[in-house]
C-alpha cells in the first residue's frame, strides 16, 4: 500500500542530506527536522493513463515499486502489461519542491 504522505526530512541543512519517512520525524529525537509532505493521493496515476514523461515511479505486481524509464516509442500500455503496472506518478512529484506545494 502507497502511504498517503511522505516527508521529506533535513538532516544536516548545510549538506542537502536529505530522508524520507512515511511519518513525521520528532525533532526531540534526533538532528533532523520535518520541512515537507508530499500527498501521494494527488501524484498518483492509474495504469490506465499514459505519461507524459518518461521518468516514473511504477507500482507493480511483479516488483512492487520501480523507477521505470518508459520509452515513448514503446506502446505503454505494452509496457504496463510486461511490468506489471498498476499505478505509476511522475518522479519529479514525489518529492517537495521546496515549498511549492
């Protein structure tokens, strides 16, 4: 099951070193500090629709979840059948944009 959010967590802000969890972090614990959260519920695609890019996160029955790299010349709903796609979101939405929500 796809969480409903994930955070995006700093863990050094100098660095850019950055983690994810599907639940907030508690600053008391630890250095990092939660900055965002990505609503999976609005970035996610079913296989029914074909993207538009070719960088894509893929739910599959086969793998679970794989980065796929779709090749537009390739008919996608050839692809979904032969990986097993069920639901897939644009890479590029998966992570917060510093603010941009």
């Amino acid at each position: 099951m796809i969480p409903k959010k994930i955070y995006l967590n700093y863990v050094n802000e100098d660095d850019d070193e950055k983690t994810w969890s599907e639940e907030p972090v508690s600053v008391n614990d630890c250095d990092m500090q939660n900055r965002e959260y990505t609503d999976l519920s609005k970035v996610i695609h079913d296989a029914s629709e074909e993207p538009e890019e070719e960088l894509i996160l893929c739910d599959s029955v086969h793998l679970r979840y794989f980065v796929g790299c779709w090749n537009r010349n390739f008919p996608w709903a050839n692809y979904c059948k032969i990986h097993g796609i069920t639901r897939w979101a644009y890479v590029k939405d998966i992570f917060p944009k510093g603010g941009e929500q």
